[in-house]
C-alpha cells in the first residue's frame, strides 16, 4: 500500500513537471517570436531609411548636373586691318591685352600704326609673324620702331631678305623675347582665351607652308587665323586638330593654293574673312574659292571690298562691323517694285520691323538688314517671310526671340540720336530704307 501511494506521488509530480516544463517553454517561444518580428521590423526600417538616402543623393546629383545657363562676359574683338594686298589682324582680348599678327608690307606699317593707336593700342603684349614673306612681315618694321612689344612669336623659317634680317636686327636691340613655337602650344595672351598654335614649320621646304596657323577660343565663338597656310598644312591640321571654327580668315587672300573644299567644309565657318588688294597682279582672290564660302552659308568680307573689318563677341554672341558698306551695295533700286519693306523702327528700344505686302512669301536668306550711322551689319538666316507679314529684328541688352522676333545680339546697334535704317536684297541691292 504504501508502495503503491509512492507510485502514485512519483506519477502525480512527473505530470506536475512536464505541465511546468511546457507552461515555461511558451514565454520562451513568444520572446523569440516578437524578436525575430522586431529584427524584421528593424530590416524594413532600414531598408526604407536606404532607399530615402539613395532618393536624396539622387535628387543632389540632379541639381549638381543642371546647366548652369552661360551668361555674355565681357566683349573681345578681331580687327582685320586692310593693308592692301597684304594681312594685318589685332587681338584685343577681354582684359585689354593686344596681340598683332603680321604687318601688311613695308608701306602699310604707318597705317598699321596709326590703325593700332586709334584702338587705345601704347603697348603690344605679343607680336606675331606668320611667315617672312614681305607682305606679312615688311609694315612690322614701323611697328617694332614705334609701339613697345613684350614677346614677338615668329615662324623661325629663315629668309635672306634685307626686311627679314632688318626685323631680327630690331628684335634684338630692343631685347624683346622671342619665341618659335611648336605645334599644339598654347600662348598666353589672356586666361580668358585659348589661344593654340595648330601649325608652326621652322623646318618647312618654303614660306607659306611655315605659316603660324593660330586658333583663338573665346566661349562659344572661335576664329582660325592661318596666314598663308596651303592644301597640305590644311589637310596636316585636319588629321590632328578640331578645326571647326566660327570665324575664318581665309589662307593666302584666297588663293585657290589655300582653301580647300574638305577644308572649308569641316571648319564651316559663319564668316569668312579675306585680305587682299585691290585689283592685285596675284588674281587674289579666286572665284571658285568665293564659290565654295557661299554654298556653305558663310558671310564673306574682304578687305578690299569693305576697309578694316571688325569682329566683336562676347563669347556667345558675334556682330561684324565694316570700315564701308560693299560697293555693289551703294546702288539704290527702285523700291516701288519691291514688295519689303522697313515699316518701323525704334531706336532706343532696338526693334525694326520688315513687312511683306506682296502676295507670295519670300525667303530673305542673304538680305541685310544695316544701321547706317552705326555702321553694324545684320545678315538674315535663311527663312522665308509670308505675304503680309510682319518680322521684328531685334537687339540690345533685352533683345526678344521667337514669335514673330529675330535676335540679332544683345549688343546694341543703333544710334539713338539718329540712325537709318536700310534693307539690301540677297543680290546687294538697297530695297528699302527707314531714316
């Protein structure tokens, strides 16, 4: 009996246990349960702060990646100086240093001179010779005896010519530093440009193939300034450098020796520049080089068409300014049989508007549009107006765009105390004026 009461104890605490065991189990389970669900809380939690942070880097590199809109700096300007059959081109760059490249001949340095004083010019930071040909170097001799020149930059193709060895001569009386470039070099004129030399032939077989070819950068716009640079400098240039450029001054005064059609096309400039003489004994320049500007679309001007030439940009912006309208263009036709006409103009605000009161729309591709006391020069892209209607050039710091207006530039070109305002067709005839 007693036996068997143990036997029962012994049962009645065994079942008492494994009840404990399983009530003290379940708490443990729930602790374990309610963790792994706070760990997977916290995951999410993390996960999410994550992608927040991977939104807000991306919207910072967003705004970091903005273009920042480029804003007109200060102006610089090209001057073509019309020496006759020769070249002559001041730099004048945003922060007034001055770089002359080549002189014209002999005869011309006392223009030149006078030319460079009429800018402001006391002092010249470089001076460059392209080549020792007399047409280039001979008008540097006045300027070397007359205007102070910190660097002179010079092909170092050697020349037996009195002038040539005259002009190394000054150089070193003066102490002036002297420099022979090498290809791909850049110049210092101002940090505001990029001046390279993309061709520099000390060891070239002849004088034009030794010419300094310069390409300035300012901004958007550019200009490639190639002396008398042949074919075969061209075609070496091309192989190697970006050469398109917004501004040419065409090699050799136009010479077909210069000029190519593969060069032309890739440098597509908007305005080509040529210096020559009138009524030269070289046949300078060559029609079919004239030709070729033209199917492009380029502006062309020379020298001894139009004077001096002036080129001014403020990086973005360009407007090119003449010494005298073209010859062709003083010829007045009779306007009664032209259907556009100038209607309105106002001077302080910078507006012209063109009308068509004809019956058929015209294309005005070629025209120009000229402010003839300010003697500034708009020349149309090619768009077509409509039969009766009605288009504003505009200019000048506010100067509007689209609907109806066509920006010129954000300089200002007329003369508020009076300008005229004349309209040439595409064939350099006067069509209308507004004075």
């Amino acid at each position: 009996m007693k036996y068997k009461f143990l036997m029962m104890l012994t049962l009645l605490l065994l079942l008492v246990g494994c009840t404990l065991e399983e009530s003290s189990k379940e708490p443990v389970v729930e602790q374990e349960e309610q963790k792994e669900q706070k760990e997977q809380q916290e995951q999410q939690e993390q996960q999410v702060e994550q992608v927040e942070q991977v939104e807000q880097v991306e919207q910072v590199e967003q705004v970091e990646t903005t273009a920042i809109p480029i804003k007109p700096s200060v102006e610089m300007a090209v001057h073509f100086i019309d020496v006759g059959q020769g070249d002559s081109i001041l730099i004048q760059s945003p922060k007034g240093k001055n770089m002359l490249i080549d002189g014209g001949k002999k005869g011309a340095g006392k223009q030149v001179v006078s030319y460079l004083r009429k800018q402001g010019v006391e002092n010249l930071d470089y001076v460059v010779a392209t080549h020792p040909d007399s047409d280039h170097i001979g008008g540097l001799i006045t300027v070397l005896n007359s205007i102070t020149i910190n660097n002179f930059v010079d092909s170092g193709k050697t020349h037996t010519s009195q002038t040539y060895e005259e002009m190394l001569q000054l150089i070193l009386d003066k102490k002036i530093s002297y420099i022979v470039p090498s290809k791909g070099e850049q110049i210092a004129l101002d940090p505001g440009l990029k001046v390279t030399v993309m061709n520099a032939g000390e060891d070239a077989a002849d004088n034009n193939e030794a010419s300094i070819v310069l390409k300035v950068q300012y901004g958007e716009v550019s200009f490639l300034l190639t002396g008398d640079a042949d074919i075969g400098i061209e075609r070496s240039m091309l192989q190697v450098y970006d050469l398109e450029s917004t501004i040419l001054k065409a090699g050799h005064h136009g010479s077909d020796t210069s000029s190519s059609e593969d060069f032309i096309r890739v440098v597509n400039p908007k305005v080509a520049i040529l210096s020559y003489g009138l009524d030269n004994s070289y046949g300078h320049p060559n029609a079919s080089v004239v030709n070729q500007f033209q199917e492009i679309g380029a502006d062309v001007y020379a020298t001894a068409e139009v004077g001096n030439i002036t080129v001014k940009t403020n990086g973005i912006d360009y407007r090119v300014t003449t010494e005298n309208l073209p010859e062709e263009s003083t010829s007045v036709l009779v306007t009664s049989e032209s259907t556009i006409a100038i209607t309105s103009k106002d001077l302080r605000e910078e507006i012209v508007g063109i009308t068509n009161d004809g019956e058929s729309s015209i294309n005005l591709k070629g025209w120009q549009l000229v402010s003839v006391s300010g003697n500034q020069t708009f020349k149309f892209p090619n768009i077509s107006l409509a039969a009766g209607k009605t288009i504003y050039i505009t200019s000048g710091p506010d100067a509007a765009e689209g609907q109806g207006n066509i920006k010129w530039t954000n300089g200002q070109m007329w003369l508020n105390d009076g300008d005229a305002a004349r309209l040439l067709n595409d064939k350099g005839e006067i069509v209308s004026e507004l004075k």
